[in-house]
C-alpha cells in the first residue's frame, strides 16, 4: 500500500512538471506570435505600399538632387537551363533573383518588441518594379514573401522563369554558342528615385546550386552596370545586364554527325582505286552522294544559318557530282573501239604520249595496234603474224585498247585534280575556323 502511494504521487509530480513547461513554452509562442502581430500592425497602420521609399536630399537645390534614390542590391543566381531552342534561339531557365534594399519606413527598436527578423508578404510592401527588358519573367510562387530587419532592410529572393532571345554563333557547329543577355531594370524609376548595383559573388552569376544541362554548359559570365537616356525623357535609367555564354555539349553530335560524315567524303578517294571496269565504281559515287544529303538534311534541322560543317558538306557533295559525270566519260570512252570511234591524232598525242609518263601509266604496243588497226579494217577471217595463227575474235576484242588506255589515262588525271582541289577546299573552309579558335 505504501509503495503504491509512493507511485502515485510521483507520477503526479511528474504530470504536473510537464504540464507547466508545455505551458511555459506555449505561453512563450503566444507572446512571440503577438509581438510580431502588433509589430506587423504597427508597421503597416500608415504605410503606402504603392509610394517608393525615397527621402528628400538634405542640400535639395536642384531638380536632380532633389531626393535620396533607394538603391536596390541585385544578384542573379542560376538554377536551371530548362530549354534551349536553336533554331529560334530562345531560351528558357530558372533563376533567383535575389534583391536587397532600405526602407526607412520599416524600422523598428528590437529592444522593446522582441523581434529581430519579421517575414511579410511581398504584396504588403512596397518592392522594386524590376523588369527583364529583353524577355519575360515569369513567377514561380503565387505569393512571395520577403524578410524585413529592425534597421529597415529588406531581403527578397523570387524564383523566376525568365524567357528571353539569346544571341547564337553556330558557324563551328557542333561547338557552336548561346550568349543570353539577362538585362535588368526599373521600368518608372529613374535614376533619381532608384539605382540598381550588383551583388558579388565572387563571380558575375552565382553557379553554386546551378543543375548542368546535359547538352549545354556555362562558359563565361560577367555582368555590367549601365546608365541610359532615352529620347522620351530627359532622366537617366540605370539597368544591370548579367552575360551567359552557354557552349554546347559537342560529343553527340561529334560521334553522330561529324565524324561519320567527314569519313564519307574521304571515301571519295576510293571511287579512284576502282578500275574503270567495275560497275561498282558508280554504284559506290552514287551511295556517297546520297548519304552526304542525307546528313545535310540533319544538319539542318539543327541549325538555322551556314556553319562551316554545312559548307564542307555542300563542298562535297559538288565534288561527288563531279566525279559522277567523270565516271560517266569514263565509262563511255572505255568501252569505245576504233571500228565506231577512230581515234584522232591529237588525243594519240595528248593522252598516250604527253600525260601517260607523269601519270605513271604504261603506253600499249604501237606495232600491235597498227597490225589490230589493219586487221579491223580488212574482212579477212584469218592473218598470220609472226607466224602464228591469229583467230577473229580475240582480234576484235583489242581493237578499242587505245580507248581503254585513253579512259585510264583520264581517270589517273582527274584522281589527281580531285586530290588537289579536295585539300584546297577543305583547307581553305577550316582556315578561318583555326584562325579563329
């Protein structure tokens, strides 16, 4: 019975303890929530959120000195690059804009009220009209809320869509550049009533919480500060323009693209090493050439002007229709023979005597062209030469071997001019391109 007692007036003891520190604590919340309901009361009674917080300058003498601007402390912070669209080039990111200003109106003794930080509606409060002059913004929030301190500054950092036309250098596609341009400012304020400095992060644009795009990548940032008259009104307007230059991710389009297409013109070189008498060798110039459309017309569904790749891609297939209509010659005077197509003197001299020796090809036998020539011209059905008995048919199957030779011999050629005007060409196009980079 005892013990029983014992234990109960202990747990009473205990019930009783908690009760009175929830109570304290509780007790403590009640007073904190109505001192900042009276503070909030008591800052607002008489407070014009649609007047901008500026004071009269104390040697007031002229119009342009006549009051104190606020200054508005801005930072731009990026979060995300959500969209890039290239061919327009717009692009859509998320951002913080964070903004730090003084309002003498909202100030307040924290010794008597008991409050050192008070969070408000930004709706209740007189804010900044800042505006992105080259875009749009966009709020994320339905409400924004914005933290005031006794001595009147006020803390606000919106998140923002902003949308806005960037600036697209894409002449050395796949490494071509976005360079967006986000410029902020007041759209009423002057000068005299509202100035607008950067805050330093240590960079131009705070990157420490930035989501990396799996395409594109921030290359450089910098921000200026800039006073404008305009030929509306006689005051000057101060704006902030943060630079992003985002560079895009080649690697894809390097292994999907380039790399595939660049080996397919240099195929080109092999439609040469086919002999005149393969039907493969048109079959093999018509396969480049379609292929090399085929990545002219990816290559312009990503891009909107000329680039350097688009260029060497034109430069090509040109090449290509070349050597087409030479392997279509070529193939036409191959298959000649002297019966239909006398060979005239001047082409004997041009191509089996003159280009044959620098083109490192070998002249047929004269002497046996002329007893083959004698033989076409007769109707004999048999000749001996030399004593041997020489049937018909092989006779006439050589008797178009001086056109054959003259076939190879243009073939050689145009290799050789297709060599030299290819790295011409292509040299010339990647010349500014190095010079440049």
């Amino acid at each position: 019975m005892n013990i029983f007692a014992l234990t109960t007036i202990i747990c009473t003891f205990h019930l009783c303890f908690v009760i009175g520190v929830n109570g304290d604590v509780a007790s403590n919340e009640n007073e904190r929530i109505h001192a900042q309901m009276e503070l909030y009361n008591d800052l607002l009674k008489d407070y014009h959120k649609y007047v901008s917080p500026v004071r009269p300058h104390p040697n007031a003498s002229s119009s342009a000195t006549a009051t104190v601007p606020t200054t508005v402390e801005i930072g731009l912070s990026l979060q995300q690059l959500i969209s890039a669209d290239t061919e327009y080039g717009e692009v859509k990111a998320r951002i913080w804009l964070s903004q730090y200003w003084t309002d003498h109106r909202l100030v307040w003794d924290p010794s008597t009220t008991k409050v050192d930080l008070l969070h408000i509606s930004a709706s209740e409060i007189w804010k900044p009209d800042l505006t992105l002059y080259n875009g749009r913004l966009e709020t994320e929030e339905p409400e924004r809320f914005a933290i005031l301190h006794p001595d009147g500054h006020v803390y606000m950092i919106p998140s923002l869509i902003a949308t806005l036309s960037c600036e697209r250098e894409e002449k050395h596609f796949p490494h071509d550049r976005l360079s967006c341009k986000f410029r902020f400012g007041s759209w009423v304020y002057h000068s005299g009533y509202l100035d607008v400095i950067t805050k330093q992060y240590g960079a131009a644009v705070d990157l420490s919480s930035y989501i990396q795009h799996p395409e594109w990548y921030v290359h450089v940032t910098s921000v200026k500060r800039t006073e404008t008259k305009y030929e509306c009104c006689p005051e000057r307007y101060v704006d902030v323009e943060y630079m992003i230059e985002f560079v895009r991710e080649p690697s894809l389009y390097t292994a999907t693209m380039s790399t595939p297409a660049s080996l397919i013109a240099m195929a080109m070189v092999f439609i040469f090493v086919i002999p005149p008498t393969s039907r493969e060798k048109m079959n093999l110039a018509v396969g480049i050439l379609i292929c090399l459309v085929i990545f002219a017309a990816m290559l312009l569904s990503v891009t909107s002007s000329a680039t350097t790749m688009s260029t060497l891609l034109l430069f090509a297939i040109i090449l290509d229709l070349m050597i087409i209509a030479e392997t279509s010659i070529v193939y036409n005077i191959y298959f000649r023979t002297i019966r239909t197509h006398p060979i005239p003197d001047w082409v004997r001299t041009v191509f089996m005597d003159v280009l044959s020796r620098p083109l490192c090809l070998s002249k047929p036998n004269q002497r046996r062209y002329e007893m083959e020539l004698n033989y076409a011209e007769s109707n004999e059905d048999t000749r001996v030469v030399a004593g041997d008995q020489l049937d018909r048919t092989p006779k006439l199957e050589d008797v178009g071997e001086e056109w054959r030779f003259v076939a190879r011999v243009i073939d050689r050629l145009c290799f050789w001019i297709f060599l030299v005007v290819f790295i011409i060409g292509v040299c010339s196009i990647l010349a500014p391109t190095s010079e440049k980079d």
